[in-house]
C-alpha cells in the first residue's frame, strides 16, 4: 500500500491533525519552530490514504559535515491510526531520503514496548541505537484517574511532603512571561550545582513564545522570589516535563513537591490523559519521581532506519560529536556561572 506524504505549511491545521491523533508535544507547531531557530529544520508531514489524512509527522532535519548531508529524526512521533505505524514510517523513510538526502530517520516514537509495534520495527529496516536523545524508561501517570487515585499511588512520603509544602508561606501558581527570566536564573543555579550544560536562555524563551498555551510554566514563590519552578509541554492529550529547578530555599521547602502536584491538578483540568516525567535514570531526581506512582513505563527506544551506505561510518561519528557537544555545553554553563557571580 503506497501513502502519499505532502508537506503541512499551516500551524493551526496542523496542530489539529497532531490533537486528532492523540499526539506528542514535541509533535506540535511551536516545537518544531522552536528547534527550527536552534539549528534544525522542521518539515511537517501529513501522510494520505486515497486522499485522506491517516497520519502525521514532525521531521527535524539536522544538516550534517559533508558527506552525510542530514540526519531526519521524529521525536515522540509519527501519530496517526492505530496499527498503521510501520506503514507510516515506511512513508516518512522515503520522503526523508527523497527530499533531503538523509543518512538516516532515527525516531523515538512514543509507544509503550508492550504494543508490540517495536517487534516490527526491525522487519521494517530499523536497527535499534544507542545514540539516545529522550531516555525511553520513564513514568507516566493516568490522568483519568481521579486525584484520590492518584495521592493513594504515592508513596506515603510524597503525600505527607505534597501537605507539608503546601503549608508553607509560598505561593504556587503560572508563571508569567515576565517571570520567566526568574525561572531560568534558577535553572542556571540547579544546573551549576548539579554539573549539567544547558542552552543559552533565549532557547527557553522561544520555547515558551512558540508553544504559546501548550507550555505551561509553574512557579512557588516565597514573596517575590522564585524558589522552584516546573516546566511543560502539553498537547491535547499528553502532557510532558522539559525542565525544573530549586533554589536551595526552596529545597529546604520541599517546594517541588506542592508544585508537582499542582502541575498534574492543572494537567487533567485541561482534560490531559497523561502525563509524562520525561525520563528515569538512577540519580536523585529519578528517586523524587518514582514515588509518585508504584510502576514504570518502558517507550520502545531509540531507532535508525538507515537511507544512505555512509550509515556505518555516521554512527560511528555521532558519539564522538555528541560528548564533544556535552563538554563544551558544561564548560559554557561553568562560565556563564562564574560571569553571573562578578556581577
């Protein structure tokens, strides 16, 4: 069966199509134009059966040293009918090929292990990778649950830290646009303590320009000061944690835990079934995410379907410029700190 692929240039229709098919955030408009102005370039596609729309993609398009041209990646995508994703994929692959000679799609598509659909991915060419961008073991609550439900999946901890914090002297609301920069001195002060590299803050501001109401930002405030802040990303049907930080006030405050709660109040309020922490690892902030429920998810990873011959030697070559590309981000954060404390 041949799907016809044709370019989206529409941001309202197309975020309709990403909604209708219980798409990503990462999926949507501003996303995509988001990572457009940060070195990629965004392509959305709408894949037709018989003149009917059955799917969609967002395709980010890496341009790469010569000879490997691009690299076409799908994040947390395609969406579309149920059971027809390795034809869709099938559709993507060939498009990415035709129209920007790529090395390889690598996709991290949001499906759980358990639909069976990563089983066929390697009939259909892809080989898994290793090269990860979104971690695929994570934690995803059910937002049809009701909040009584969901306090009971707690650990006992996490409940009794949700009424603590809530009672202290702070203020748990929507952060404004204004508010913003708050938010990202205290992102750049988590990520000194904790050794990460971050972006440059203009990569957040659009973030939150170009999302628009699909990335909402939560604060506890102390006064005027923020303490603590969580970041998301939600579409119609999924909502999803890019960043959060503490000031060490707020630490001692347990802030994050009142304010998690509130983010997944306002969540389903939307009417958003699920919600996703966006990654486990073995660290801290992992352990702080695991008592909000008693399971865990496991996506279906990382893939490359590879469109060119050089596809051995670009795996190869992408390790190596990703650690450089970390190095360099930890070191840029290192002296953005130091800067900030002359000031």
């Amino acid at each position: 069966m041949t799907l016809s692929v044709t370019p989206c240039t529409d941001p309202s229709a197309w975020d309709e199509y990403v909604n209708r098919f219980n798409g990503h955030p990462q999926q949507l408009w501003g996303w995509g134009k988001t990572k457009a102005d940060h070195g990629w370039r965004a392509d959305r596609l709408l894949i037709s059966d018989g003149g009917e729309v059955v799917g969609s993609a967002q395709l980010l398009i890496r341009p790469l040293p010569f000879p490997f041209r691009a690299l076409a990646y799908i994040p947390r995508g395609p969406q579309g009918e149920p059971g027809r994703e390795i034809q869709l994929l099938d559709a993507v692959a060939a498009y990415a090929k035709e129209a920007h000679r790529a090395v390889a799609l690598t996709i991290e598509p949001d499906w759980g292990t358990a639909a069976g659909t990563t089983v066929q991915l390697p009939g259909a060419g892809f080989r898994h990778s290793t090269n990860t961008i979104l971690i695929p073991r994570t934690l995803i609550l059910d937002l049809a649950l009701s909040e009584d439900d969901l306090l009971a999946g707690m650990s006992k901890k996490h409940r009794q830290y949700i009424r603590k914090s809530g009672r202290e002297d702070l203020e748990y609301r929507a952060v404004t646009r204004e508010e913003i920069p708050q938010c990202l001195a205290v992102y750049q002060q988590t990520a000194e303590r904790a050794g990460f590299g971050i972006h440059e803050d203009r990569y957040y501001q659009d973030i939150f320009e170009n999302l628009g109401a699909g990335s909402p930002v939560y604060a506890a405030f102390k006064g005027s000061d923020v303490v603590a802040f969580l970041w998301l990303s939600a579409s119609g049907h999924t909502a999803f944690e890019l960043y959060g930080g503490m000031t060490e006030e707020g630490e001692r405050l347990r802030a994050n835990y009142a304010l998690k709660w509130l983010a997944i109040r306002e969540m389903k309020e939307r009417g958003i079934i699920r919600y996703d922490f966006n990654g486990l690892l073995n660290d801290g902030v992992s352990r702080f995410k695991m008592g909000w429920a008693q399971h865990e998810d496991l996506l279906a990873g990382t893939w490359d379907k590879p469109l060119s011959p050089l596809y051995p030697v670009f795996t190869t070559a992408l390790p190596l410029a990703k650690t450089t590309l970390r190095k360099a981000r930890g070191a840029l954060a290192g002296l953005r700190g130091r800067l900030r404390g002359r000031r």
